[in-house]
C-alpha cells in the first residue's frame, strides 16, 4: 500500500511538472483543483437526496440552495480579499543629462502595492498541523501512569480534538489570526521595502527616506492585515457553522485553493495574451 501510494504521488508530481512547462498555470495546483472541483456534483447530490429524511418537505432541496448561496458569498468574499490591496504612492526622481551636468526634473509618481492577504491559505495549514499535533500526542499519554499528564491527555483529547466543539474551532482561529501576522512580517522583512526605495533613490511623500518610511509601511501593514487575518479566521471556521445533509462540511480549504488555482490562471492567460497581442482580458 505504502509503495502504491508513493509511486501514485511520483506519477501525479511528473503529471503536474508537465502541465507547468507546456500548458498555462502551476500543474500541481490544477490537479488538486481538478479533484476539489470534481466533489461538487457529489456533494449537491448528497443535498437533494436527503429531502427523503425531512419527509419529503423539500429539506434537502433548501439545505443545498443553503450550501450553494454560502459557498458563492465565501467564494466572492475570497477574491475580494486576494485581489485587494493598499496602494502606497512611491515617487521617483527623474533626472537628464543637460550639457556637462545632471538636471534633476519632476518627480515620477508610482506606487507599492501592498496586498490585504499576502499569506494566501498557509496559515490555515500551519494551524490545522499544530492542532493535530496536540491530539495524536494526546493518545499516547492518555493511559500514562502519572495522572497530572493522563488528566492533561484527556483534556486534550476532548477539547482541541473534538471538531465539534467550540473550543476547538476558537482556538483555530486564533491560530489562523496569528500565523496570517507571523508570515505577512516574514515576507515584509525579507523584502526590505524601505531600504530598497532609499537605494534607489525613492520616497512616499510626507515621510523621510529611511526610519520614518519604515514606520509608515509597517504601521499600514498591520492595519491591513488585520482585515486579512480577521477574514481568513472566519473562513476557517465556516466549517462549524455550515453544514450539509449527511454532515458534509464547506471546507475552507478547498475554497481557498480553488480560487487562488482560479486566479492565477487567469493571470498567466492575461499574461500571455499580453505578450503576444499587446491587450488582455483583464481591465
């Protein structure tokens, strides 16, 4: 079985490395797109087909207009917020040779997008693997002979491992709100925005180059990503307030795979219309 499996995700890796150099878009991703999509039939089905245990009142007819009408709002929301961004208004010196000497003349404005959810769906998964964790430790130490570590076992157990409590989906979203900061601050620094305009010779007006702009962008930073936290955190948790006839769960997951699978494809196809008619689909 373990060798099944691993030469399975072989195939499939050699399939999605094929796709990314002679099609359009991340072959993996639209793989694992292909199968999330490939559920929805299934799942509208198991909708309907549960009217016959409301008695034939149409439950499950209304369950999965429910379940489609969520689905749609999330999947709008989602683009709204992987699309959004905050436009920082950068200006550039421009400068020309004149004579001997360097005329300096009006400032190029530009600007720095900065986007409202920069971490796409990683820390639903750094979450999720720390929520794990807890619980699979958990079921080694419960029937351990000290009893202050079998008690902590337990509530473990009961508590972080059990989808469907709220102190499970609670602390999952927290989780969610603080990875979104750790790893939005992890790609901030690693990009050393301020320190790049200051070589280059570029500003924001109103602030100096150097420390005064790094204050500016990080203070802007934690603003949006507020917003992109507070939303991936309820998305996470859309599980535990919608559900399906025959308990099947909106995984937000799928969602946000989906739709980030969706739109860089759209991307990459705008890119290449681009390149070889100079005008795109896109506005």
């Amino acid at each position: 079985i373990l060798l099944s499996f691993t030469a399975g995700t072989m195939i499939l890796i050699w399939l999605g490395e094929l796709i990314t150099d002679h099609g359009i878009g991340n072959g993996i991703s639209l793989i694992i797109f292909a199968g999330i999509v490939s559920r929805l039939p299934q799942l509208i089905q198991q909708g309907l087909l549960a009217s016959s245990s409301t008695g034939g009142n149409g439950g499950g007819v209304v369950s999965t207009l429910v379940f489609l009408s969520i689905g749609l709002l999330t999947i709008l929301s989602i683009v709204f917020i992987y699309q959004g961004q905050r436009r920082v208004p950068v200006q550039y010196p421009t400068k020309r040779m004149v004579g001997r000497g360097v005329q300096f003349g009006s400032a190029q404005t530009t600007y720095l997008p900065m986007q409202v959810n920069s971490s796409g769906m990683i820390p639903l998964i750094f979450a999720q693997s720390l929520l794990i964790f807890p619980a699979l430790l958990s079921q080694y130490l419960i029937g351990n002979n000290v009893k202050w570590l079998a008690n902590i076992a337990l509530w473990t157990g009961t508590y972080l491992a059990n989808t469907t409590l709220w102190y499970y989906w609670f602390t999952y979203f927290v989780l969610v709100v603080v990875f979104t900061y750790f790893y939005a601050y992890i790609i901030w620094q690693q990009q050393n925005i301020s320190e790049n305009l200051q070589k280059q010779g570029a500003f924001i007006p109103g602030y100096r180059p150097g420390e005064p702009t790094h204050k500016y962008l990080n203070l802007i930073l934690n603003r949006i990503t507020l917003g992109g936290a507070l939303f991936l955190g309820i998305v996470a948790i859309l599980p535990f307030f919608s559900s399906v006839g025959g308990n099947q769960l909106l995984s937000s997951a799928s969602l946000l795979i989906v739709v980030g699978v969706v739109l860089d494809t759209v991307r990459q196809l705008d890119a290449q219309m681009v390149m070889r008619n100079y005008t795109g689909f896109l506005s």
